[in-house]
C-alpha cells in the first residue's frame, strides 16, 4: 500500500513538470526573441553609421563625374573634376570605380603604379579625395550588404516567432 501510495504522488509531481517538449519551445522561443532583438540592434547601428557616411560622400562626390559606357562596363568610374580640385596639369586622370574597388591614375595615357600615385606632388588633393571617396565608397558598400542580411535575420526571427503562437 506504502509503495503505491509513492508511485501516485510521483506521478501528480510529473503531472506539473512541463515536457521535454515544451521545455524546449520555451527555450526555443527565448532563444529567437533574443535573436531578433539583437538583429534589431545591429540594424540600427547600421543604418546610422551609413547616415553618417552619406553626407561625406556627397560631400566629396562634388569633386568627381561619373563615367560610365553602359555597353562595356560593368563598374562606371567617379572620375576628378580637374577645374575644381585646382590641378592645372590638364594630362593627370584620377578615377575610384564605382563599387569602391579600384582606385586608378593616368598620366599623359599611361597608368601610374600606386608609387607613382603616392609620390604626386602638385595633384595631392585629388588623389587623397580619390583614396578618401574609394574608402567611403567601400565602407557604405559593406554597410549595404549588412544591412540586406540584418534584415533577412529579422525577417527569420519573426517569421519563427510568428509561428511558435
């Protein structure tokens, strides 16, 4: 009589006890909340540190043109605009390809090495706003990739959450 007296009040105890199952919905659920809650975090960041980068590359894409022949080219290129970076060697072509990958010079048709690039004298500001462009250009690049797959991350998370009601 003891012995069956202890087996039914283990059994009202397991009664209480939530699943294994269930256990791990819960867990699951906590787990994908934080999840989206970080994702949420980091877009927001993102999109400021991009807020942050726009005005400085409007700010320096006043110094070049785009050029770019939709037949041939894949990647057009920022090239300087000689008049108002004040370069009076008319033979000098700076040009940052438009995905931030290639910065590139020209001197009288011929392309300079990067040696020949850092050694410029006269024509200093228009590479170091081709450099500083090139860098800015990558950085919102990058920035645009994070955000695209922040936001697929948020879109999962809520996607599962939406589904474990």
């Amino acid at each position: 009589m003891f012995f069956i007296g202890i087996v039914c009040a283990l059994a009202c105890v397991g009664c209480n006890k939530p699943s294994k199952v269930e256990q791990y919905r819960a867990e699951k659920h906590v787990r994908d909340s934080i999840g989206l809650v970080e994702q949420q975090r980091s877009m927001v960041y993102y999109q400021s540190m991009l807020d942050s980068l726009m005005p400085q590359a409007d700010s320096l894409l006043a110094y070049f043109k785009y050029e770019k022949n939709e037949k041939y080219q894949d990647h057009g290129f920022y090239v300087v605009r000689n008049q108002k970076l004040k370069v009076y060697d008319g033979s000098l072509r700076v040009m940052v390809r438009d995905d931030g990958q290639d910065l590139l010079a020209y001197r009288n048709g011929k392309r300079l090495t990067e040696t020949q690039i850092n050694s410029l004298k006269d024509e200093k500001r228009a590479v170091d706003c081709a450099q500083h462009l090139q860098i800015v250009i990558r950085d919102i690049k990058e920035l645009e990739r994070r955000i695209e797959r922040t936001s697929l991350e948020i879109q999962k998370y809520e996607k599962r959450l939406k589904n474990e009601n």
